[in-house]
C-alpha cells in the first residue's frame, strides 16, 4: 500500500486529512499511520476507474472495490487477503466515510460486515472545570505528597509551579502530548510572547503566542520555582522531576488526573481526561468565543482545515454564521491570538 503513489492532488490531500482527523480524535499512533495507508488503495482505484472528485463516490463503488480486494493477491505471502486483514481494510473504509461525513463532503451508507463499534468519543472539560483544575495546584500546598517524597515546601511549591506551566503548555498552547515533553526553556520567547514548537507532528515547527495570564505562569515556574529542581544542574528541559530528569508524558498525565481528583466536583472527577483532553478544550472555547476555523488550525498546528472543523460539532456552533466576540474566563481576548498568531 506505502508504494501506491496517487496522482490526484484532492486524494492525496484527503488521505493526509484523514490522518490528522484520527489523531484528533484520540485513535493509537498505529491506528493513525496505517488506517490511511488503507484508505489510499482505495483512493488508488477510485483514481483507476477515472474518477477525479470524492464526491462522485457511492456505495456501488466501494462494494466494486471491496469485492475486488478480497481477490487480490497477498502481498507478503502466497494466497489472498486474511479475514483479519479485510477486517481492518472494512474498519479503515467505515472511519473514512465518517470522516467524510463529519467534514460535510459527503454521506453515504456503508453496508459491510464486521462492523466496527461506535465512534471514539472526544472528551472536552469546559471552562468552569479547567478553571477547578487551576486552583486545584493551590490546593492543601500539597502536603500529602510529602511524607511519602520527602519533599521540602519549596520543593512542593516547585511541583505546583510546573503543574500550572503544564496546564499553560496543553490547554493555554494547545500542544499535543510529546510537544510538550519536548519543549525546552529556551523555546519560550518571553521578550514576544511566543512558544517554538521545534518537534511538531511530522517535524513541522510552528510558533504559537502566550497570553499575558499564561505568560505570568510560565515566568513564575521557571524564574522563581524551576531552580529548586534545577539544583545547579544544566538541564535544559522546561518540565523538570525532583531527580532533575526531563518529565516524560505518564508522569504529567498522572499529574493531570491528581489535579482533576482535587477538584470539589463530583462529576469532573469521574471524567475520564488526558492530556490531549486539554488541547481538544482550548479549542473548542476558542470556536464558542469566536475564533476564526482557520486560526484555530494555525494554532494547533494542523495540516487542513478539515482536520479543525471536528471541534465545530463539540462547540455546537455553526462555522458558517458570524458570531458575536465574546471573551473566555482567565484569558486575554480571542483577537490577541488572531492579530499576534502569525
């Protein structure tokens, strides 16, 4: 399938899509690399058959294909296709006719065995709970860490630091989990508010600005906190453990979660949350205050504006119609990221 070489500019533009869509929406790293690779034999006979638009394609073309493939040869070994590998061509086939569907270009029935089961949902906390989770790095100062790490209070009041830079990284940024371990002091331009994004999705860099409410975070963190776990040393790393190493994406994940279970909020608690559950949010209430579709996917680094419109459906707003500017609860205004963006 990877030497399949499509020629149509629109299909090979719609199999990239659809593999940033899969990693919106939360699907495994190797669910992300290969469910295109299966829908680019299709795209690959749709050109075949002369075929130049998506929107030409039926359901009698994708049953023709399908019949098809199930005769082809095995490209590894002697005989055809195994059920388990059709099985995955089907599951590819029906997340890419969601795709199409969610991205309105098109809508048609897919009729195929082995059915997959129901869509991955995407988690989104709103701005009241990412609020809770804030004031939670206040909370208690964090002396039942304490006995058990042997930590002092400033090495306490460290960790609370570095758990509102994180919040700044994931929610305020909107970086994707190994952007934000990645990221090293010397990334953060304190002088014009901007983060350099050096290991972006597919080594794309980009530069996305910091508010003056997340700027203030991320001075007091590394200015005032980050020395304590420094200890002399020359780490370069932003996000820093107690034994001076660079913090690995479980550790804040598990950071993340103590926060979120020391909230007062019964029903945030038993949200299930991750990391990327903060990038989903700040871009879900950048479309609810206003932003435009194509600053949002400039802002998170995405490749298409299809790849965005997936937040569309989870703001609950239609992208068509102008909305009145509103501004979001402990940020600056929505155009402070659309004048400094790029």
């Amino acid at each position: 399938m990877k030497q399949l070489q499509l020629t149509n500019t629109s299909f090979r533009y719609l199999e990239q899509s659809f593999k940033e869509w899969l990693d919106i929406i939360g699907y495994a790293s190797t669910s992300v690399y290969y469910m295109p690779l299966h829908v680019r034999e299709l795209l690959y006979y749709l050109e075949g058959k002369g075929m130049k638009n998506i929107k030409e394609l039926d359901h009698k073309h994708i049953q023709q294909y399908y019949s098809k493939l199930k005769e082809r040869s095995n490209q590894r070994r002697e005989g055809g296709i195994s059920n388990n590998h059709l099985n995955k061509h089907i599951q590819a086939l029906r997340k890419f006719i969601d795709y199409l569907k969610q991205v309105g270009r098109l809508e048609i029935p897919l009729n195929l065995k082995n059915e997959e089961g129901d869509p991955k949902s995407i988690a989104v906390l709103s701005e009241d709970e990412m609020r809770m989770i804030f004031e939670a790095t206040y909370k208690n100062n964090g002396v039942e860490d304490r006995p058990h790490y042997n930590l002092s209070a400033a090495q306490v009041e460290a960790i609370q630091a570095r758990d509102r830079a994180m919040l700044v990284i994931y929610y305020g940024c909107g970086l994707r989990r190994n952007e934000g371990v990645s990221m090293n002091v010397g990334d953060i331009n304190f002088d014009r508010s901007l983060l350099h994004v050096r290991k972006g999705k597919n080594y794309k860099e980009r530069f996305v600005p910091i508010n003056k409410t997340s700027l203030k975070y991320l001075q007091e963190y590394v200015y005032d906190h980050r020395p304590e776990l420094l200890r002399g040393s020359k780490a370069e790393a932003l996000f820093l453990s107690i034994q001076c190493k660079r913090v690995n994406g479980q550790t804040m994940l598990m950071r993340l979660k103590y926060l979120q279970h020391q909230t007062d909020d019964e029903n945030l608690k038993e949200k299930e949350i991750g990391l990327h559950t903060l990038r989903h949010s700040i871009a879900t209430h950048f479309l609810q205050a206003g932003m435009k579709l194509e600053y949002i996917a400039r802002f998170l680094g995405h490749g298409s504006l299809e790849s965005t419109q997936i937040y569309t459906h989870l703001a609950g707003v239609d992208t068509d119609e102008p909305q009145e500017f509103r501004s979001i609860p402990r940020y600056e205004k929505v155009q402070l990221y659309e004048d400094e963006l790029y």
